[in-house]
C-alpha cells in the first residue's frame, strides 16, 4: 500500500501530493516496526512491541516535523 500510495504521489502536485506522500510514510512505518520488532530483535511480544515503536516515531519524528511543516505553511 506504501509503495503505491508513494507512486501515485509522484503524478500529483501540491496538497494531493503531500497528503499522499504522509500516508505513504505511515504504512510505511507501520510495516516496518512489525518487521523490526518480531523479526529483527524475536521479541515474544512483538504485537505490542511494535505498536509501541510505531507510535514513537510517529510521536517524537514525524508530529514534530508535520508541526513544524503547519507552522512554515501558515507563515508563507
């Protein structure tokens, strides 16, 4: 879904564009923490594992950074 999501944002412009891009990142991260929890590290309780490591980066990464994007928007 990510890799579509990110091809169909490559044929689009503006708020399209980085609505999809956003999306894209999401699953993104949500297939990936599953992988790195439960493949990579063979933890047990790698369901909550990744759940808790999704909503880190989301919280500390990427919220931050789609603040800091709002706030650059609304001044220009």
């Amino acid at each position: 879904m990510a890799i579509v999501a990110t091809l169909v944002a490559i044929i689009l412009n503006d708020a399209a564009q980085a609505v999809l891009q956003w999306i894209a990142t999401f699953f993104f991260v949500v297939a990936w923490a599953p992988v790195s929890v439960g493949i990579y590290q063979r933890d047990e309780g790698w369901i909550r594992g990744a759940a808790w490591k999704a909503i880190r980066w989301w919280l500390f990464i990427f919220a931050p950074v789609a603040l800091a994007n709002l706030i650059f928007a609304a001044i220009n």
